[in-house]
C-alpha cells in the first residue's frame, strides 16, 4: 500500500489525504499510516493543510520500489529482498535458491545497505560498509556446471559496462572474477552454486561494488588495493542508477550466455582485460605457476604460457 501512495505522491507536487484516500479505497486514517511508513523508510513528505501531502526527497536508499522504478528487464529484479543489514546476500539467497517451488525465480535479487559478515571467494573477507552495492542474483540456468567460469566473466562485463555507462570511467577486468580501475579493486564477484554431474540447479551470482566509500574508511591491510567509484569521480554515484543499469546490462549478457553466444561476450570482455599480455603468477591452492597471460579459452579459462613455452589451461585461481 505504501508503494500505491508513493506513486501518487510522485504523480503531482500535492496530494491531498482525501484524495488519496478516494483512489486507493482507504480511509483517510490509513493514508496517514502509510504516509509515516514511507517516512521511516527514509522519504521526506511534507504536509499542508490545504494542499495535502508532498513528497520532497528520496531516501538514498536501495529499496525495492526505487530500483523497480523503470527498470526494463523481463526477469532480472522483478522480486526483490531488501535488507538495512545482513550478514551476506550470498548467504540469504542460497538459502532462498532451496525453495524455487516456493515463488523464488529466476532473477531474484537479495540486496543490502551493509553486510556484517560479506564473503569472497576462499572463505576471504568481503568488506562490506554503507555506501556500497551489495547484491546477490538467483539463477536456475539449463546449463551444465562447467558454464560457472562464463557465467562470472559475463557478470564482469555487465559490471563494466553498468560503471562505464553511469559514471564514464572504465573499469578493467582481471581475470576471472575482480574490476578494476587504476590497478585498485573497485567490485569483487563471487559466484557459488549447486548442481548435479551434467546440470546446474542453482547459480547464486554475488556481486559488490564500492560506489560511495571513503578511502580511508577501507580497512587499513586492504587500503592500498582498493578504490571507490566516488574517489575516482569526485562526487557521490547515484547507486540506484549504477544497480537498474547493471540489472538491465546483466539479464542482456545472460541471455547471451544461454543462447550459446558466450563467444561474443569474450570478446567484449577482451576488450576490457587487465590481464591479457601480462606476466602473472596464480595461485591455484596447491601451487603457484608463473607465465604470460596469452588467452582465455571459449570455456572461460585463462591460458598460461609457462616459461618453458608450454600453455596451460587454468579455470580457477588466484592472480597474484
Ligand atoms: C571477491 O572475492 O572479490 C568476491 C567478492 C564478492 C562480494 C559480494 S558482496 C554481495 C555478495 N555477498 C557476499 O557475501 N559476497 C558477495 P576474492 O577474489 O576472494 O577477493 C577477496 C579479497 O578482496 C579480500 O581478501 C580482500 O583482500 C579484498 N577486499 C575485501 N573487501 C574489499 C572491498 N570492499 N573492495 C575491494 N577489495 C576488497
């Protein structure tokens, strides 16, 4: 209901209650209710006696109804789970991702102002404050599970594109699951998922973007290997802009990936590579190899030519 009031709010610069009361069939007592609701949330509305309700500012906020708000995709987004505070959005949508049966498609968002508790690959810490885009996605894709790698570089280039299109900078991709700018981590993806031997059943795409965020609020022992969008453009980034585009840039991208186009995908993500031509050591867990970073095959992993000339084949590891 507050969401019905706010749309007229947002129709005409006054409304009055009786009015309001009159479209939506409740009594004037009730849009009084709705209207401090939407106060909580953060909406700034002031009222005149004669003229009724004004709504004056938005919250700054990644709520539902503000993303949801022109957003063109089919299915990307269309439910929404907003939380002020969560330990990980990761975590809420795998555990949402079991109940598919229950309403929860494809295209699920679990969103955050703050995680307590953000998690990146490896069991690694996730640095997760206000400011930031903390989002997670929920896929059922009809794709066997060595599409995972494809599925984190599509992401890359949606993130890359969504930056690039709302704030003009451009980002870079380090190979298989950072962006980039000036050489420092500006967004970090963390794709989990669940599946059989030949079949997925559920991709959870994680995925955090440091859009308003003071540098020196970054904790000190990742300081030096971080960036915020705000540092780099000098003022604060509309995220519920940066969130819709990407919304928008992700479901093209992976109706891409599900048509089989990954092809053309890489090459937009060569486009904006970090990684490619670059002598690099990875850390692969058990070991670390050196070489030059020749290609990343149609599969998504990322060709190694050694320093004995010999090309290896990595589809997952650490650059370090
Ligand atoms: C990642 O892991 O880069 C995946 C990060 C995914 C975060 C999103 S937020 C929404 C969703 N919910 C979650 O709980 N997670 C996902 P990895 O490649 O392992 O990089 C982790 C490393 O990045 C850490 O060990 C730090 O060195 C560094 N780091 C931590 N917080 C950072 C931040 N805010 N910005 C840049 N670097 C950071």
């Amino acid at each position: 209901m507050a969401k019905d009031v706010l749309k007229y709010l947002r129709e005409r610069e006054y409304i009055s209650g009786e009015v309001l009361s009159r479209k939506l069939g409740i009594s004037r007592v009730a849009v009084w209710k709705q209207i401090q609701k939407l106060k909580d949330m953060g909406y700034r509305i002031i009222s005149d006696q004669n003229l009724g309700y004004c709504l004056v500012s938005r919250p700054d906020l990644l709520l539902p109804q503000e993303i949801q708000r022109g957003l063109s995709t089919t299915y990307i987004g269309k439910k929404i789970f907003y939380f002020p505070e969560l330990e990980s959005t990761n975590i809420m949508a795998k555990e949402k991702a079991l109940h598919r049966a229950e309403g929860i498609d494809e295209g699920t968002l679990i969103i955050t102002e703050k995680q307590s508790a953000g998690k990146g690959r490896l069991g690694r810490k996730w640095f997760s404050p206000t400011g930031g885009i903390w989002l997670s996605i929920i896929l059922y894709p009809q794709l066997p599970p060595s599409y995972i790698p494809r599925i984190t570089l599509m992401t890359a280039v949606a993130v890359v594109k969504a930056i690039k299109i709302c704030t003009q900078i451009e980002p870079q991709i380090k190979w298989p699951n950072d962006i980039l700018i000036s050489e420092k981590k500006v967004c970090g993806i963390l794709t989990e998922m669940s599946a059989e031997l030949d079949m997925i059943n559920w991709v959870v795409v994680g995925i955090g973007i440091n859009a308003n965020i003071e540098h020196q609020d970054f904790p000190e022992d990742i300081q030096e290997n971080t960036i915020s969008l705000k540092e780099v453009s000098g003022k604060e980034v509309l995220r519920v802009k940066l969130a819709k585009t990407f919304l928008q840039e992700f479901e093209k991208y992976y109706e891409k990936l599900k048509k089989k186009e990954f092809p053309s995908i890489l090459k937009e993500w060569k486009l904006y590579s970090h990684t490619l031509g670059r002598k690099i050591r990875v850390d692969m867990g058990e070991r670390i190899i050196t070489g030059e970073a020749v290609n990343i095959n149609e599969e998504g992993a990322l060709i190694l030519k050694k320093e004995d000339g010999k090309l290896i084949e990595i589809i997952s590891g650490t650059i370090v």
